[in-house]
C-alpha cells in the first residue's frame, strides 16, 4: 500500500515538473507586466531666430497642441540700405505660421522672414535718388530727365542688366522693383526715325506651330489684337495697348493715353523650340549706329521667389540675328506676369551700335531652350510675347506684309 502511494507522488511530481511547475514553462521569479499609462506629451520649447534682427527673443514653452504667443515684431536696420520690412515667422518648411491657428505638437525654432531689398542705381544722378534701396515689390522715384547732349532725344532710362529694359515708371505691374537694376539714360539721335517689324505680320507666321497652356495652336491662331482676341481685321482698325482704367477695368488705350500703340497686334503661343520670326528688308542706304530694340511682354513665367512668375530669356536663350550675325542682349528677366489678365507692352533695347547693308537685310528672332513652363502642359520652351522690333536709323525700311486676308482663312 505504501509502495503505491508513493509512485503515486513521483508520478505527480513528473507531471508538473514537465508543466513548469504549474507557471505555464516561464521562470517563476518573472513579473507579470502590469497596465501603465500612456506617455505623456509635451511641453515643448518654442524658439525665434531673428535671423539678423536687433532683438533677441525669449523661449517660450507651450503645452501639447497649445499656442505659442505672437511676440513683438523685430526690426532690422542696414546703415547704408536703411530698415528692411519683416514678413513674419516661418517655420523649418518655409511655412508662414499663424499664432491664430498653428498648434505646437514639438520643439520648434520660428525664424524672422526679412523681404529682399535691391540696389538701384542711375548713372549721371545726383544726390539722393542716385542710388535707391528698395524692398521687393514697390516702387522707384524717378530722377528728374537728364538734359539731352545737343542732336540727341532723351529716350528713357535704360537697365543695363536686364535686357536693356526701359524702364516703366507708370504701369501698376512693370513698376514694380523684384531684382538690382542699373540704368543709364539712353539718348538717341534725333535724326533717326523710329521703324517697326511686326510680330503679327511676319511672312513667315502663317506656316508656324505654337503651344498653349492646354494644347496647340498654329498661324493665325497665334496671333491676337491687345484684347487678346485673334486677328481678323486689318489690325491698324484696333491699335492701341489694352490697360487698366482707374476703376481697375481693362479697356484699349485711346490716342490721348500716353501709352504708346503697339499697332494693335502681336504674337504669342511661341513655347516651342525652334519656333522663329524672320523678316527680309531693304534699307535704302548703309547704316551705322542703329538702335535696335525689341518690344515685348509676357504671358507664362517659370516659378520664381515665393510663387512669382519670371518669364526668364537670354541672347542664347531667344536669339537675335541680324544679317545672321548674333545680337548680344545679356539676360532678360521679365516679372510680374499675370496669368490671363493683360499684357503690357515695354521696348527693350538690344543694342545700341548695329549696322544695316545698303539693299538686303535680314533679322530673325529665334526660339532656342526647352525650359519647360510648369508641369502638365505642353508649354516646351520659355519665350515672350513679341510685339515688333524697332530699328532706330537715317536709313528707309522697306518690307513685305504678310497678307491679312490669308490670316483670316
């Protein structure tokens, strides 16, 4: 009876060695892990960088999804260039950020965002509007006009970094100041008369293909009057620029604005690598010092700083022929372009010494880039709207027109 009982125990005692002891096979000393809270969130420290301004911030610490405290604006003063104008605080995504709506969820630095001041500079100005110091986006004082040398005409005053742009003191858009400039007055000779190729009569227009926003367009489809309407008159009948009145309502421009005519049409759609205007001539005498200028505007532009459009050229960029020899023009940079609003006319002059042959002459604008315009378009090339080219000369300029009543068909 004994003898049972006790293999009795020993068998016990197997079966629950072979079971862990009953703690399921884990090590009896473990601990059962017990229910904790979650981990708590924040607070967190809010930093400023003034980014070059006078003031020095104190941290701010703001708790989870709480807000920080707007300080007080800093400032930021140049001896020379004078105060900058302060945009606001950005965060680490260039991401302007609102003390209204923004919460904090981690440590962040807030930095001062400072707008962009340009060097502005008129050779032969004296005195305090000689050199101007302007924030992104406004406006110049225009010098008085210098007096013109004996035989001359003061034209205007000419960057000589941009494209020889002749500058626009009136305009709400082209007045605007968005890179450094220097200009010089350009005189031109009284003598010389003012004698235009046209974009929209080109000979060569009628067989040309061009690229819109959304598609393509071809001939006469890439030619429009100041109302951005095609041509389908004669465009003497609708010359004039299309402007903003002082109720902010575009309309034509009437002989008594001071805007001058860019007889009524032009060109546009020209994205496409390889596209050209060419005109064949005939000057009745041989010229030297020919101003030659190209009149413009733009209707796309590549992004530029803080979503700005730039419809940015160069002479090897849109090239410029003259008897097949190149025009050296530099780089062009056209800003404020306004999407589908209006465009506004400005003359750029390429140069100021170029010479015309006695009898056959040729002058060609070519679009040479693939700098595409945006994405998810067919825009393949940057290029400007093209009004004419002006060649100021002693010389008389002859050439064909294409025929209007092709461009009608």
């Amino acid at each position: 009876m004994k003898k049972t009982v006790l293999l009795g125990v020993i068998l016990c005692s197997m079966m629950l060695a072979a079971c862990g002891g009953g703690n399921g096979g884990k090590d009896p000393t473990s601990k059962v892990p017990t229910s904790t809270s979650q981990t708590t969130k924040g607070p967190y420290t809010v930093k400023f960088d003034t980014n070059g301004g006078a003031e020095t911030i104190e941290d701010q610490i703001v708790q989870h999804n709480g807000y920080a405290t707007k300080p007080t604006d800093p400032t930021r003063n140049d001896p020379v260039k004078g105060a900058y104008q302060f945009l606001g605080w950005y965060d680490s995504d260039n991401a302007i950020w609102s003390f209204e709506l923004s919460k904090v969820t981690k440590n962040i630095t807030l930095s001062a965002k400072w707008n962009d001041k340009y060097t502005v500079t008129f050779s032969g100005v004296e005195g305090a509007l000689a050199t101007q110091y302007i924030n992104r986006g406004e406006t110049l004082t225009k010098p008085a006009d210098p007096i013109a040398p004996s035989g001359k005409t003061f034209y205007g005053w000419r960057a000589t970094n941009n494209g020889g742009q002749i500058w626009d003191f009136e305009d709400k858009q082209l007045k605007l100041v968005m890179q450094d400039l220097t200009f010089e007055p350009l005189f031109i000779d009284s003598s010389l008369q003012a004698q235009a190729l046209e974009g929209e009569l080109c000979p060569n227009i009628l067989t040309m293909k061009g690229a819109t926003y959304s598609g393509g367009s071809q001939g006469r489809g890439m030619t429009a009057r100041d109302s951005h309407s095609s041509i389908n008159e004669n465009p003497l009948k609708a010359s004039g620029n299309y402007i903003w009145d002082e109720n902010q309502e575009a309309r034509y421009a009437t002989d008594s604005d001071e805007y001058e005519k860019t007889f009524g049409g032009f060109v546009h759609n020209m994205h496409i690598q390889g596209n050209f205007l060419e005109w064949e001539f005939t000057a009745s005498e041989a010229a030297s010092n020919v101003v030659l200028a190209m009149r413009a505007c733009a209707e796309y532009g590549l992004d530029g700083q803080d979503g700005e459009l730039v419809c940015a050229i160069s002479d090897q960029k849109c090239k410029v022929y003259l008897n097949n020899e190149l025009v050296e023009y530099g780089n062009l940079n056209i800003h404020n372009v306004i999407f589908n609003k209006y465009f506004t006319f400005q003359d750029y002059v390429l140069n100021t010494n170029v010479s015309l042959k006695k009898g056959t002459n040729t002058l060609k604008f070519l679009v040479d880039n693939n700098d595409f315009v945006g994405s998810g378009n067919s825009l393949v090339a940057q290029a400007p709207v093209f009004d004419c080219f002006k060649l100021f000369t002693s010389s008389t300029i002859e050439w064909a027109d294409a025929d209007i009543s092709v461009m009608d068909k």
